[in-house]
C-alpha cells in the first residue's frame, strides 16, 4: 500500500511542478543583464528541471516496482488457487473411491 501512495505522490509532485514552472522560475532576465544574472537565472533553471526528472524517475522506478510485486502476489495467489484445486480433485476422486467400494 505504501509503494502505491508513494508512486502516486512523486507523479503528482512532478506534474506539480510542471503546472508551477512559470511562477517558480520567472521570466528570463532581459537581454543586457549581467552575466552573474544570467548564470543565476540558468542555475535556478538547471536545478528546476533535474528536480523534476528526477520527480518523474523515481515515479517510473516506483511503477515498475509496484507492477513488479503486484504479478508476484498474483503468482502466489494463483499457485495457491491451484493447490486449492488439486486438492479438492483429489478429495473427490478419494470420496467416489470410499462410496465405490461399500456399494
């Protein structure tokens, strides 16, 4: 339940900050600015777009993770599932094989 709550929270975080980059960034400094400001500008811009790979990534890894152990449970339920079923076969043939043998 966790790994569903934490893959939904890092998509949600990252389409977050999609929907939020024009207020997080704000505008490109005008040209003639300073180099210092621009280099600023680029470093906030570089930090803002590693955070949000980095948002849709971990959501990614966290997807595979989440289909990966859910076919597991799956697995376990259907092995359990057919156990469940021989069983029963076996118990039924062993039944018409005890009402076989009074009659």
């Amino acid at each position: 339940m966790r790994l569903k709550v934490w893959t939904t929270g890092t998509l949600v975080f990252g389409i977050a900050l999609l929907a939020v980059w024009p207020w997080l960034l704000g505008s490109r400094p005008p040209a003639g600015t300073p180099n210092v400001e621009l280099a600023r500008y680029g470093l906030r811009v570089l930090i803002y777009f590693g955070v949000t790979c980095l948002a849709f990534l971990t959501a990614a890894v966290l997807a595979w993770r989440l289909a990966r152990v859910t076919r597991e449970q799956y697995q376990a339920q259907l092995r359990a599932n057919l156990d469940d079923l021989v069983e029963g076969t076996l118990r039924d043939h062993e039944q018409r094989n005890a009402d076989a043998r009074k009659s």
